[in-house]
C-alpha cells in the first residue's frame, strides 16, 4: 500500500497533473495590489466584479473555484463569470447582479478571451465592516491545475455606512 | 508482485524524467544582468572590446569636491556583432554596496562609453527597484538591455602591446551641485465631478531617475544615458484633488554633476555625469491634458479604490533640469505600497474608473475618472 501511494506521489511529480498548482498559467501572474471598498445593501451583501480574467494562452481554461484570501467578517455566496460589453466591467455592486452570468464551477474561457469575474459577498455581520485579501482562482488546462490570484483587497462597509475618505 | 513492479516502473520513469533536467540545470550559463551592443561613435557595433560592469558604493551625504571609488564586478568582451552579455555577479559581492533599502546603481563602461542602471537588492537577487517591495509580491532578476556607445573614435583603448595588463578603475567626483530638482512621481485624473483623488509618497517609494551624460560637461551637450534608483527618506502629502483636472505631482531629487575617470590599459577616460544624489522631498503639482484610456469599471457612488504595484507612466521629460543642462532627464515611479493613487465617489451616482493598457486594477500605467 505504501508503495502503490509513493508510486502515485511520483507519477504525479513526474506527470505534472496530480497535485500542486502554479501561478504562472494563462490566466496571467497575481493581480497589481490594491483595495477596494464600498458600503453592502441592507442584506449585508455586495457584488464584486471589479476584475477581470483573461485568457493569454492558446488553449481553453476550464474555470474550477475561487476562494477569498484571509476573510475577516465576510463570506463568499457564489462566484459566476459574464461576458463584459463595451470593454466595462460591472464593478462593486451593492446585493446581486443578474443578467448573463453563469456559474464559474466548470465554466469555459475560450483562448484569447476575457470575463467580468463576479463573486457574491456577505457580511457576517451586518452592523460591521468585513474584509478580504483578495481572492484565488483555481483553473484547469489540460492536466494541469493553475491557480491565478488577484491582490485586490476588498472591504464591504455596513450597510447604509461609509468607506470614508 | 505486481505492486513491488509498479513501484520499480514508476521509480524509472521518475529517475528516467528527473535526470535531464538536473543536467540542463548544470549546464544552464550564468544569468546577464547587462546586456547590448556595443558601438563606435557612428553606431557601427565593435568587437573585441572590453565591457565592465561597476557598482557605485551607497552615497548619500557627498559633498562638493568628494571623491567616490565604483567597484568592477564583472568584464566580458564584446563578440564579432558587438553585442556583449555581464554576467550576475554573487550577491555577497554586491551587498556590501547596496544601501540600507536595498538600492543598487551600476554602470556598464567600455572606454569613454557607458550606460547605467539601478535596481533592488532581495534575497540575493537584484530585482526592479520600481516594482512593490512588499513581502510576498513577485519579483524576478532584473536585466537591463541598452547599448553602449562611445562618444568618439579615440575614446576606446586598445592594448599598446600584446600582453600588456588591463586593470579597469573607475573614480567620480562630485564636480558641482545643481541642487533640487522636481521630478514627476505620479498622476492622478478626473475627467468628471464628484471624485477625491490624490497620491501618496512615502518613505522607501523609489524612483527610476535619468542620468545626463556630456564629455564635455558644457550646458547643451549633455544626452541621456540610462538611469539611477533610489528611494525616499522622508514622506511626502500631496493635497487632494477633484473635479475635471488631471494632475502630476513632483518631488525633489538633488542632482549633481559628477566627473569620471576610468582608466583603461594605460589610458585615462575621462567624462561627465548628471545623476541624482539625494532625495530632497517637496511637493509640487502640475495640470496637463488627459492620458486616453479604453478598458473601465462602473464606480459605484461612496466606493473607493487605491493602486499600488503597476510600473507607472515613464515620464520621459520628467525631471526639470533643462536649466543646467540644455535636456531634462526621464523619471518613473511605480505605485507601490509606498507610493499609492486613490480614488474616491464621493456622490451617489455612479461613476467609471478607467485604465490606458488595462482595467484598473491590472497592469495600466493611467487611471482616469469618467461620467
């Protein structure tokens, strides 16, 4: 038994596919740093789609999950993908955007395209501010598993609050 | 059985894939941090020539009349196209020069014939002093590529005789002092009403600042010949700004004009360099027309943005010292956790934020505020 699972550990180093992600796929390299931040509905709940993704590479990227960086009093909801118009993003949205979105889970990029990235926030806490570090984004190509991070930190103020300056 | 055989194959096939690599990885050549081609006073590429690669020591307090040694690093020899590749050298040759940030300044010198750059030491790497220095950020090896070109025929030497010894030596002197010059760190744009914008500067924010070079030294002989890094020691506001304007802001870098003597085989190099010394701080705006932008974002009535990390706009006339040498110089300043541009709505209607080379929040150079 344990050398059926040393024998999958090293086929999978040596394949390349099994485990492990790299951030150098062609979603691109980590996002510029930055921040966000914009007051919640009276839900608690807020819309980003303030990034974009985009496909640099020559081939399809199958889109797997997306998970929020070190979130602090804020919970993601749903992620989804939509095609942007007129080269405008939807940006930070108080509560849900509809429209042609559909769910990231399996979603397809076609090579040399480009998505308006939505994911669904709630405060935890309505009376208080949440905060996220940013998120990942975990994709497929091929057998190869990458991951594609943006820097962009977020942060819902209370509903009806301030993001002050 | 069958699963001591798996293990054997798979053992192989692991052995058989891991050793091209280690021996590609033996045989990979030394990483340039210089790279170019070396050329004569008509641009014609020259080979069989030597190119060295010297770093400046850490100066901050210099004054008029002092004299700094740079340190030879590395020397190669220009191939039959001129071009030539400066190997990295170790990073425990370089640290003992890097300031107490990190920064680093070198100059490529083959003759009279020179182009500098500057960079940030991390970890044992020198990386781009532009980019964020913040911990976790991704930051690769720096290569500078620029040319080389000497000012005239006679200013390469060449060995009187065969065997004759080579022992490159460089000294600058701090000749005059220009005194503070502002130099354009960052841009901000409303194109609309209703948005707060402003730019930080704080301490550690580094600039990328050119660097005048003239043989003669004279007023109106002076061209640019690459660039210098350094950092700020102190931190600078800059008031906030707001409806339909689009603003620089400056800073002061002291400038000074150093001469140089480098020897070469028996031969004394001489010319001038005008080259930032310290920071000097301040602050100054300037309005100037709107950049384009194309790639934007809704902007949503009492939300904010701050940017930090993408290279900034080259400004290429950037730092004003036309008044002691007949051309300004070229300064850039990447938004980092030190130097920042925020935006913010402070209406209810919604606005958009857009970029020149990308959305806002990608690798674009320009934000611009729009209805």
């Amino acid at each position: 038994m344990l050398t059926r699972t040393g024998s999958v550990v090293v086929l999978c180093l040596a394949l390349g596919s099994c485990s492990g992600t790299a951030d150098d796929g062609p979603l691109g390299k980590p996002s510029s740093p930055g921040g966000v931040c914009v007051p919640a509905d009276k839900n608690g709940v807020v819309t980003d789609g303030f990034l974009a993704l985009r496909n640099g590479g020559s081939s399809s990227v199958r889109l797997r999950s997306v998970k929020l960086v070190k979130p602090k009093g804020v919970r993601l909801e749903g992620s989804y993908v939509m095609p942007i118009r007129e080269n405008t993003l939807v940006g930070l949205q108080p509560g849900t955007v509809d429209g042609s979105r559909t769910a990231l889970a399996d979603a397809v990029l076609p090579a040399r395209a480009d998505r308006n990235l939505l994911t669904q926030l709630r405060l935890t806490d309505k009376a208080v501010a949440g905060t996220t570090g940013g998120l990942e984004v975990r994709y497929v190509v091929g057998h190869h598993t990458y991951r594609w991070v943006s820097r962009i930190d977020v942060r819902l103020a209370p509903p009806g609050g301030s993001c002050g300056s | 059985m069958s699963t001591r055989m798996c293990g054997l194959v798979t053992v192989v096939l692991a052995v058989g894939m891991l050793s091209p690599v280690a021996e590609v990885a033996h045989a990979t050549p030394p990483v340039a941090i210089a790279d170019g081609v070396l050329k004569d006073a008509h641009g014609a590429p020259l080979a069989g020539r030597h190119v060295d690669l010297f770093i400046w020591p850490a100066v901050e307090a210099v004054n008029v009349g002092d004299s700094v040694t740079l340190t030879m690093l590395s020397s190669t020899m220009s191939d039959k196209a001129g071009h030539f590749a400066l190997a990295t050298p170790a990073a425990a040759a370089i640290a003992p020069h890097a300031a107490p940030d990190g920064i680093v300044n070198f100059e490529v010198i083959s003759g009279a014939g020179v182009s500098q750059f500057g960079g940030r030491l991390v970890n044992g790497v020198v990386v781009d002093a532009t980019a964020d220095p913040a911990p976790g950020n991704s930051r690769s090896a720096l290569v500078s590529h620029a040319d080389v070109q000497l000012p005239d025929a006679a200013a390469t030497a060449t060995p009187a005789a065969a065997g004759d010894p080579y022992y490159p030596g460089c000294v600058a002197r701090l000749a005059q002092d220009y005194g503070a010059k502002n130099s354009i760190v960052g841009q901000t744009n409303s194109k609309t009403t209703g948005i707060s914008h402003d730019f930080t500067y704080t301490v550690g924010a580094s600039s990328s600042l050119g660097i005048g070079y003239s043989v003669s030294g004279s007023y109106g002989s002076w061209s640019q010949s690459g660039t210098a890094s350094k950092s700020s020691t102190s931190t600078w506001g800059f008031p906030v700004q707001g409806d339909n304007i689009a603003r620089r802001y400056l800073t002061g870098w002291r400038y000074g004009k150093w001469e140089f003597g480098c020897s070469e085989w028996a031969t004394n190099n001489h010319w001038f360099e005008a080259r930032t010394t310290s920071f000097a701080g301040g602050t100054a705006l300037t309005s100037v027309g709107f950049p384009g932008y194309r790639y934007c974002v809704n902007f949503l009535g009492g939300s904010d943005f701050t940017k930090a990390d993408s290279k900034a706009y080259n400004f290429t006339t950037g730092v004003g010292i036309s008044g002691n040498l007949g051309v300004n110089l070229s300064v850039q300043t990447g938004y980092s956790t030190q130097a920042k541009i925020h935006y913010h709505n402070k209406i209810t209607t919604t606005r958009k934020l857009c970029g020149n080379g990308d959305y806002p929040s990608g690798n674009t150079s320009f934000v611009v505020a729009t209805a």
